[in-house]
C-alpha cells in the first residue's frame, strides 16, 4: 500500500477556493485507490481542527494571513510549521514513500522538512502538482520571484504535474534547457461529491425522450422549450481575486444592462463569491450599482447549492483570459450550462470540453466590452444554440464526467 505525504497551503479548513476543494478531491480519490495519506496543511488561526473529510491524516499549521495564493500567502509561517518536532515525527512515523506538493506553496514547506528526512534516511523523491501557474499572473513586482518559485519546484521534481496543454507547454520553456525534466498533464475530472447528484429535471426529461427513440420529437422539443423558460441566470462562479478577472464580468452586465437585452430576455445576472477581500467587496458593489436586478450568493457553496444554481443557468461566464482548469467550468457542463470562456485554448477546461458539441462557447474575451456585449447578447436570444448540446451525445450531459 503506497503511502504518500501530500502537502497543500489550502485543503478543508475554511476553503476558499478551487484548490482547497481539487486538493481534497485528489486525496479522496488517492484513499479509495488504496493508497494511505498523511495531509500537511493549512488552516486560518483560531479554526477547528477538519475533521470527517477526507479520509486521510491531516496535520494542520494556523496560519496568520488566509485567503490568498500569491505571494502574500503565509507560506513562511506554512513552511515553518511543517518543521515543528511534532509534525516532523509523525511524518517519521508515517514513513511516506513520495511527497506530493500542490503548487509553489509546498516547495518551501518540503525545503523546511528536508533536512529532518534525510537525517531519518528518508530521501523522498518530490512530485510537483502544479495548479496554476502563478507566474502567468502575478502582479509585475512579483513576476521573476514567482518564476523563480516554480523553476525551482521543477528542478527538484521527479515530474512535474499541470491541470491543461496551456500550463504544461509554459512550464516546459521554463525548464528548456533541462530536457531530462518532465512535465505530464492530468485533466481534473468533475468532482466525486457533484458527480454522486442527480441530473437537472430538464435534462433528466431530454433523457427519456431521447430513449424513446425518433418518435419522441415532439417531446423533447416541448421539454427543451421547458428548459429554454426554467433556465433563468447568467452565472459567474469564479473566485473574486485579480486573476480570475471578474471585473470582466461586471463590465459586461453593464453593457447589456445599458442595452436593456437582459430585460428584454429576462436574464438575470448571478455571482457567486464568498470573498470578503477589499477587491471583492468592490466588485459586489459595482455589480449592486449597476441597475440590473442580479443575485450575488456571498456564502461558500456545497455541491447541493452550487448544482442548483447551474441547473437554472442558461449560460455561465467564466471570465479571465487565461486559467490552468476552471473546475466550475466541468461543474456547469454537468448541469446542462454551458460555459463562455476565452478562446486559443487559454482556459483548461477546454482541453476537455467541445465547443462543437455545444459544451462551451469560445470568443475572444479581450474585445472591447461594447464589441463583447453584442456578441454575448446574440447568444442570449439565440435560446436553442445554447442548448443545442444532445444530452446523451454531447457533454452538456454529466454523464461524460462519470455519471454511470
């Protein structure tokens, strides 16, 4: 039975984002495919101990800053926590056969614990999982530090793991005079928890009418009419922070909103963001302001509530111009919405995904919001080639992410 240390800054204490949650799917997945796991990870000061999920150990190191990634993480005091005498002894005890890291976060923490390991005669080979890179997007004062960061990560893997062809492509011009270092791709498939709900009644009724054959015509358009009328919101579910560019988001509503196309069409705008940072409070506000009626969900939602939403989505908006996966991308497909994402190949999720089977749509998210905003109004109005997606030939339908 492999035993493996996985170290992850984000895991279930207070999850903030996609990582937290893709981090907590991987050990989950790594559990029931026999392996045994210890977790070193992060928690916010003064939060309980996780408990119940998954099923692995976790040793968890309080940290004083929580709800950010880049630079301004407290990945010293991460680092530093992993090399307590406590922590240190009950990975002696566990006795790991690899160490998997999750993003640049984890490499200093490993760096801290080196020593000690080598000292117990445990030379661990190191696997990256590179989540995102974060030289991609990092503000210009930190770009080169960042670089630095996960070059360093990759020289001292055994194999360096990225979530899309965009991210694995980048990393290898960093390492373009090591040829001997690898860099592999694992396409994140939809998460256990999401994948274990039932279909959308929508698509649940194209099902069956699909079933009965070419006779059934009639049916499944007065049940894709039905859908056309249920499916109310225009979502965007990504974490409010700089980098996933919601503000795109909000210009966008905006401009429609000026057009009157979303009462028109009776669209309404829905956000989904949990963060309290000053950035994000921004964004709520601009959105409040901007006269359209919108919804704006400020809790941190799970499977049941995010699953509910994109079951009443027309469309989603997955805003930034670049992202390593987007799992709420595979998320909304499960439910029957399709995604507009960034074209060229920029967003992960569409190294899965077709835009020709109606599972995402790809238009350049640099125009000019006013050129944007007549597109997407276009596909707005146009009801049934945004849910042109056959729900058992296309991957509209979940049963492409593994629901069997």
């Amino acid at each position: 039975m492999p035993r493996l240390l996985f170290i992850s800054l984000e895991f279930t204490a207070a999850t903030f984002s996609g990582n937290g949650i893709y981090a907590a799917g991987q050990v989950q997945a790594l559990t029931v495919h026999g392996c045994r796991v210890l977790v070193l990870a992060g928690k916010p000061s003064g939060q309980e101990r996780s408990t119940g999920r998954p099923h692995a150990d976790i040793a968890e190191i309080e940290l004083p800053h929580w709800g950010t990634l880049d630079r301004s993480c407290s990945w010293q005091a991460f680092a530093k926590g992993c090399r307590q005498p406590t922590i240190v002894q009950r990975i002696v005890d566990f006795r790991p056969d690899a160490v998997l890291g999750v993003d640049w976060s984890a490499l200093p923490a490993f760096e801290a614990l080196h020593a000690s390991l080598v000292a117990e005669d445990m030379q661990l080979p190191y696997v990256y999982m590179n989540y995102r890179v974060y030289a991609r997007t990092a503000l210009p004062a930190d770009a080169e530090w960042m670089k630095g960061m996960e070059l360093r990560a990759m020289e001292i893997a055994a194999v360096t793991i990225a979530l899309s062809k965009s991210d694995a492509d980048f990393l290898r011009q960093l390492v373009l005079r090591q040829s001997h270092k690898h860099v592999e791709v694992l396409l994140p498939a939809l998460r256990a928890d999401m994948a274990a709900l039932p279909l959308p009644a929508d698509i649940q009724g194209s099902t069956a009418a699909k079933q009965v054959g070419s006779c059934a015509s009639h049916s499944a358009a007065a049940v894709r009419s039905d859908k056309c009328q249920r499916r109310k919101y225009m979502t965007c579910c990504v974490r409010l922070s700089p980098e996933k560019e919601p503000d795109r988001f909000v210009n966008l509503v905006e401009a429609l909103h000026r057009k009157a196309v979303l009462n028109r069409l009776q669209v309404i705008p829905l956000l989904i963001g949990a963060s309290k940072t000053p950035y994000a409070d921004g964004i709520k506000s601009r959105l409040r302001r901007c006269g359209a009626q919108c919804e704006i969900v400020e809790q941190f939602l799970g499977p049941t509530e995010l699953a509910q939403i994109f079951s009443q989505t027309m469309l989603n908006i997955h805003p930034c111009l670049y992202d390593a996966f987007g799992m709420s991308i595979v998320e909304a497909a499960a439910q029957g919405a399709p995604s507009l994402t960034n074209t060229g190949g920029s967003i992960g999720a569409t190294d899965l995904l077709q835009s020709s089977a109606g599972e995402v749509v790809t238009l350049d998210l640099g125009l000019p919001t006013q050129d944007l905003a007549l597109k997407v109004a276009v596909l707005l109005a146009d009801q049934n080639h945004l849910q042109e997606a056959d729900p058992i030939q296309g991957s509209c339908n979940p049963l492409r992410y593994g629901k069997h």
